[in-house]
C-alpha cells in the first residue's frame, strides 16, 4: 500500500529521521522515538538498533499501529516485523545505502526489520481542521 500522502512522502524523501510513536505493550501509553528509516518507492523501512531486543520492535509486536511524524506531517501505519534473514539483508544495504557504513555499525544487532504499511495519512493542516470541528 503506497504512501498517499503526497506532503508526507516528500518529507520522507528528504529527511534522515522521523518519530515514531508506538503504544507500550504494559503500559498501554503512546511512546515516541526518534529513528532512522529508509523510504524506497511507497515503502518506509525501520531498522531497529538492537534487533528484536529493542523495546519500540516489542511494542509492535503486540501492538502493529504506529504513528510516523516526518516534521509536523502525519500518517498512521500497520508494522510488520520481517524476519527472513535475506529480507533483513536486503533492509540493511537500503539503510548502508543512506546512512552509509559508519551509520549502520551504530546498530548492534540485524537480527529483524519492520516495513511500516500506511493506513491512512493526515497532514497537520487536517487535524487542526479536525480539532476546530
């Protein structure tokens, strides 16, 4: 499923990080993060940085909904954890690709990946509109 907002690919073509807010699987509250990403074609690829340990890639595991913020412009997204080591692979050259070596061996462990699937995307502009309703 493509990327439908025309302003919220944009910025995720341009920019090297993006927040993500994920719902804590004890908690239940929103938590968000900074991370880095890969956007190929109308797809957002997230490497977390100690694998399947990380806490965010836990959290997606119970709860698959997240929220990508790319500077202000918004759009909800279903994770989906990719686990086939060749797949892994192939996340990792995309993310060598951007952030080159010495960005990739910030990460600790490339164990799993997540492609971020949009479920809908609103702009900034869209939820004040919302909120004054």
């Amino acid at each position: 499923m493509p990327v439908q907002n025309d302003t919220l690919k944009d910025r995720l073509s341009r920019y090297r990080e993006i927040t993500i807010t994920v719902t804590g699987r004890k908690s239940g509250r929103p938590i968000s993060i900074r991370v880095w990403f890969v956007l190929e074609d109308d797809k957002v690829y997230l490497l977390p940085v100690t694998g399947s340990d990380t806490q965010w890639y836990q959290n997606v595991l119970k709860n698959p909904s997240i929220r990508i913020d790319a500077r202000g412009e918004e759009g909800e997204f279903n994770a989906v954890p990719v686990k086939d080591a060749k797949r892994v692979s192939s996340v990792i050259e995309r993310f060598r690709g951007k952030y080159g070596d010495a960005g990739v061996k910030l990460y600790s462990k490339f164990d799993v990946a997540v492609l971020a699937q949009p479920l809908t995307a609103t702009t900034s502009r869209s939820r004040e509109r919302a909120r004054k309703r």
